[in-house]
C-alpha cells in the first residue's frame, strides 16, 4: 500500500509517497481502507516537529479518516468487515490503509460521503464540547467566533447558530465571511483593519460578547476580551495566528468574566463515553442536514504536502481532505 511519509520533520515539501507493506491487525484492532483523510493545523506542526505530541517517525500525517473496516483482530466485535467508519487517531490517515483501535470507530450513516465523514470528529467534537460543556452558552446569546472560516471555526459557527445563538463571524477576508454566511453567521467582521473591539461592540448592538470562540489568539484575543459582555465565557481554542497572548487580570475583574481552556483531545480521552455519545449526535445532524461541513479541496494522496501547505498559507476554508 503507498503512504505518504514525514520523514525529516523538514515541513510539508519533504513528505514522499512510499510503498509500505499492508498493516495487519492485532488484538482489538482493525484495518481500515481509507476512503477520505483530513486535515487539521496540528499538521502543520506536526510536520516540523512542533506539535505537543510527536508521533513515532516516520509517520503519516492526518488525524481524520472515514472508510472501510478491510480486516479485525483478535477479539473484536464493535465492527465488522466491509462497514464503513469514521473517526481520529491522532496522525497516519495519509495512506491507503490504517490499523486502529477497533472501540474507537463510529458508523457513517447512509448518505454521508466519505469526504464529509472524515472532517467531522475534531473540529465539531471541539465545537460541542467548547460551546456547551466548557462555554454554556445559551439560546439568544452573541458568540463572536475569531478564525471562523477555517476548521474548527466554521463548525463553531454551525454549531452556535444550531444551539440559538446569535453568531458573529471574524476572519481575515470578504471571501472568507461570505463562507461563514453561508454556514449560518448573522454578523460578519473582516479583522484584517479596523478595532476589533469597537467592530465587536458594534455587532452586538453595544452588549458585548456572551462567548468568544478564539481559533486565533495573538493580537485578536486582548481587544475581543475587552469587547465582552458581563459574565461572558472566553473560550481558549488555538493560537493560528501564531503568538499566545498574555491577558491583564483586570479585565476579567471588570467584566466578571471568564477564560476558559478548551481541550478536546484531553477531554475524549478522559472520557470516551463523551466521544462516542458526541459523535453520535454531531453526525446524526450532519446525515439530517443540519450540519453542513464544508469540504474546501480534495488533494490525492501524492499531493499531500500541498494539502498542508494550503493550511500553512492560510488559504483553506473548512476542511482539507486527502484521497488515497
Ligand atoms: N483546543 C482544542 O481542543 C482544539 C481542537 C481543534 C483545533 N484547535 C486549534 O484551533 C486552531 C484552528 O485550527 P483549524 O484546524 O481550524 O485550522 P485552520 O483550518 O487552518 O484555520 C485556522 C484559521 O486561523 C486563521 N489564521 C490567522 N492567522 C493565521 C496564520 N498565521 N496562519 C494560519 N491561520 C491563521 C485563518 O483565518 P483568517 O485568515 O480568517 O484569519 C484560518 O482560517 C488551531 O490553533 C488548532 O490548534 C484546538
């Protein structure tokens, strides 16, 4: 089977396709053929060696996968050959076949493509988690979402708008907000000029936000908190713009509001029996038609380095698939 392979941790233009020798599975696993992988900015990371977490090298990137279950191990029972399944592994998905812990997979209900299926576990499983575990936030209330086109971002502004929120898109161009639009925003800001807070302020009709969603951080996360509502929740997700931003305590005194750290990852994997019952709800939303995840490109599996590279040039909207 090929793979592609980060071998150097060089970035995205020093992956290769290789040929491996196909996986088989062991006890509790299974081999999935992978239909669809996706991608998320820790690859853009990972590929270089600054993700949290390092993979065992050489790896594959991507997280994401749907597909078919080719093949189960010892023991397993939750699958079967031939269904089809989706789900994260935290990276390996770039390549034609994947062994994964079998308790891990979800079905993909009928209707639901494979390019679809495979962008949905991370960046909506996060989503979830922050706008209602994490971010409480309520039926009415203005969630501001800051690098809502990309990712995570779109599937917040789908998912807040879902849970009656008034929703206020933020990126970086008109043809970026015209996405979000798409995808249920009622405000949209260009942040690329302007004072963030007083754009803020303005969307909401002076109020504030009740909830920030913040994929960004660097110069974007000061003047959105200071564009909060009293008693809001400020929802710490990424720093894609690079720098993590330092905040005066004051602020929070001020508004009686809330930081709040937001890790999916950490979360599912102190509690699976949240990730399996969250991704029962978000793709029974998608197959109804009431999520509607955007594919913004399909590279095959030999374009993978440029897959990543539209993340690193922050030129993606919603999410990056690889077809193996
Ligand atoms: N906390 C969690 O559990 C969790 C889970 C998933 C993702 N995340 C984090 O959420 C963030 C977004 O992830 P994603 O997968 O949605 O990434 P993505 O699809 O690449 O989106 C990132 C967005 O950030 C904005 N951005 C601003 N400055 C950027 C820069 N210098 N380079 C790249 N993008 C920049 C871009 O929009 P504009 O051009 O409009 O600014 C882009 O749409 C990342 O920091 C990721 O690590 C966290």
């Amino acid at each position: 089977m090929r793979a592609a392979l980060c071998k150097t941790l060089t970035g995205p233009d020093d992956i290769v396709i290789e040929e491996l020798p196909d996986p088989v599975a062991g006890p509790g696993e299974a081999v999935i053929r992978v239909g669809a992988a996706a991608l998320n900015f820790l690859d853009t990371l990972a590929v270089r060696g600054k993700y949290q977490f390092k993979p065992p090298m050489p790896f594959s990137p991507a997280s994401e996968f749907a597909g078919r279950v080719e093949s189960v191990g010892d023991g397993v029972t939750a699958v079967k050959v031939g269904d089809r399944v989706f789900g994260s592994a935290g990276h390996g998905a770039a390549r034609e076949k994947m062994v994964v812990k079998a308790a891990t997979l979800m079905p993909i209900p009928a209707g639901v493509s494979d390019e679809v299926a495979a962008g949905v576990t991370v960046t909506y499983g996060t989503g979830l988690h922050g706008l209602k575990d994490r971010g409480h936030l309520q039926p009415g209330e203005n969630c501001v979402i800051l690098g809502a086109s990309g990712g995570a971002g779109l599937a917040a502004v789908e998912l807040a708008k879902l849970m009656g929120a008034r929703v206020i898109a933020c990126a970086s161009t008109d043809e970026k907000l015209a996405i979000c639009k798409q995808h249920g925003a009622d405000a949209l800001i260009n942040y690329s000029s302007g004072d963030l807070k007083e754009q803020i302020r303005a969307a909401t009709d002076g109020q504030g936000a009740d909830v920030v969603y913040d994929c960004v951080g660097d110069r974007f996360a000061e003047p959105a908190i200071r564009a909060m509502n009293w008693g809001g929740r400020y929802l710490v997700i990424g720093f894609a713009a690079g720098e993590i931003p330092r905040i005066p305590l004051n602020l929070l005194l001020l508004k009686s509001c809330s930081l709040v750290g937001v890790f999916w990852g950490a979360h599912v994997t102190r509690n699976p029996a949240a990730l399996k019952s969250s991704l029962t709800e978000l793709m029974g939303w998608v197959a109804e038609g009431k999520l509607k995840p955007h594919v913004h490109k399909i590279f095959p599996l030999a374009e993978t380095g440029a897959a990543i590279r539209e993340l690193d040039r922050r030129a993606s909207t919603g999410k990056v698939i690889i077809k193996p």
